[in-house]
C-alpha cells in the first residue's frame, strides 16, 4: 500500500478479507472484468460479515471508515492510490481564501473528512438514509462540520424519492422518469437548495456529486455562484450531451476548467466530450464566476503549484 496512507483493521480476519479483495480486483482488472469486483466484494462480504471494515487515514485528515462488503469505496479509496487526486489539489489550493467547504452528495464523507480541520465550517449534504447513517458514523463527531440529511434541489422544502440502486450506493439518486428495478428501495427525502446552505457573501468550495441532478443543483445555486462560490461538479462520461457543463456554459460570465491535465479552461463541449474518454467513468471539473475572488487565487496557486512541484498534495 502507498505510504503516505496508514490502515487500521477491525480485526484479523477483516485484513485477510482486505488481501483477498485487493488479489480479487487484480484479478478483475486483468481479464476486464468491469462489474465483476463488486459482486465479489458482496460475495467476501456475506463470507466474512457485514460489519469487517478498514478505517483508512491520509496524513492532515481523520479516520474513513470503509466496510468491506463496499465494492465502491474498496476499489477506489484502498486499491488505487489517490482517490480523486485532483480534487485534493483543489482543496488544498483553497485553504485560506473561503472559510467553507461544502460536500454535497457527500456518501460516506470521504471529502467531509478530509475537509474537517482545514475550513473554518464543513457542510455535508446526503440524500439516502443508510448512506447518511456511515456519514454520521465518520464526520459527525468532527469538530466544524454540519450534516444535513437531504437532497439538493432548486427548491428547499419538498419532499422527493429518492432510489437505493441495490448494486452500488455510488449509483443512488433522485428517481426522476426512470423506473426503479424490484431489487431497488425507494425512500422520500426533503430538498435543500446551495444558496439555503451557503451564507450570504461566502465564496464557498463546494464539490458537487448529485447523480443526475446537477441541472436543478445549480439553478438553486444561483445566488452562491453570483458570490463567488467555486464548483467542483462531475459530468458523467456516459453523458454525451454533458447536461451539467452545457447548462454553466451557456452563461457567458462563468469560467469551467478542466483537472485531468493541470487547471486548464475549457469554452466549449467539444473540448469536455474529449476529456470524457471512459463513458463508466465521472470526471470532476470546476466552474466559476469569471469574477469570483476564490476563483482568482486558485488560479494564482495553482499555477504557482506547477511552477515548483509536480506531485498532489495531501489535506
């Protein structure tokens, strides 16, 4: 394992269970296997018990607990090693220049915890109920950080379904005209909308994993956008029409940048339809106010960041 991360076993069996998952996405990795590691993560995770975990901690940053029956978080937060490097540049870039981070659609709170300590306040926002049980069970004990078991709209107040995918909580969403299969569940959750969130005048960092509903994330945005917050959103590489992206691009006085190279800008969806080669696979870019005063001195890190190291650095 990298040695900038340290692991923590709930007991012996929970690590051999870790070294049979990590031989087992090997294993799926070299025959192509693209959904075969999940099923095998659920399979070890009837073997062994539901309840074997791995508490992962980067340097700067509390403990992440990870069970090991999650297909998800055990191929992406323990096998490779960074997990969404480029958004921990982005954090890093704006520690001092917003006293506010918000995570929304924060699943178990991976970025809430890394977060927690380095902004003044931490907002985590997540919609399904069982997912929201493992963000309290991380984040909501840290000092700073807020939790709000909700779903993020372009209205505060109403009370939506929201579908439980039974092969992946990275894939629960808002139910919109998609039909749930009989092996989902269902739940009603209440709206919260970013500008009911982020106070009046904070340039907030906000990272933005909503799972199909960006478009109506960013409309109750308006407001935190026109004071500066910056967005780290995903646009979904199985999205050709890039719906998030085309919706920021039609306002002339917002700037999109892609992270897959660096902070480099992007003006049109050609140019984020070639960035977005694997169709399973989300990207992260960041979007902003062209006037936004966060914005600006990211810019200004960031470019001195590659002047002087070419490595990511740690929360």
């Amino acid at each position: 394992m990298p040695n900038d991360r340290n692991l923590r076993y709930s007991d012996p069996l929970a690590r051999l269970q870790f070294t049979l998952l990590m031989v087992l996405f090997r294993l799926v990795k070299l025959m192509g296997w693209r959904a075969g590691y999940g099923v095998f993560a659920r399979g070890l995770g009837r073997l062994f018990g539901a309840r074997r975990a791995v508490w992962l901690t980067v340097p700067g940053g509390a403990p992440y607990k990870i069970y090991l029956n999650d297909g998800y978080w055990t191929r992406f937060g323990l096998f490779h090693t960074h997990y969404e490097p480029e958004v921990a540049v982005i954090m890093h870039a704006a520690r001092g220049h917003t006293p506010l981070f918000c995570d929304l659609g924060a699943n178990g709170g991976y970025w809430t915890v890394r977060a927690a300590g380095h902004f003044d306040a931490v907002i985590a926002v997540e919609a399904s109920a069982q997912t929201f049980d493992r963000l309290k069970e991380n984040a909501g004990k840290l000092p700073g950080v807020t939790l709000h078991h909700a779903a993020i709209d372009d209205r505060s107040g109403r009370t939506l379904t929201f579908l439980n995918t039974h092969n992946s909580h990275a894939s629960a969403r808002l139910l919109r005209d998609d039909k749930p299969s009989a092996a989902d569940r269902t739940e009603s959750v209440k709206t919260l909308t970013i500008d009911d969130l982020v106070p009046p005048g904070t340039p907030a960092l906000i990272k933005l994993d909503v799972e199909g509903a960006e478009i109506a994330a960013l409309t109750g945005a308006a407001r935190a956008i026109a004071d500066g917050a910056v967005l780290i959103y995903e646009d979904h590489g199985g999205d050709i029409s890039c719906a998030p992206s085309a919706n920021l691009l039609s306002n002339p006085d917002m700037r999109l940048f892609a992270l897959e190279d660096g902070f480099t800008e992007v003006k049109d969806l050609d140019q984020i339809r070639a960035i977005k080669s694997d169709r399973y696979k989300g990207y992260n870019f960041v979007a902003a106010h062209h006037a936004s005063s966060l914005l600006a001195a990211l810019r200004q890190a960031l470019q001195s960041h590659e002047r002087t190291d070419t490595t990511g650095p740690t929360l």
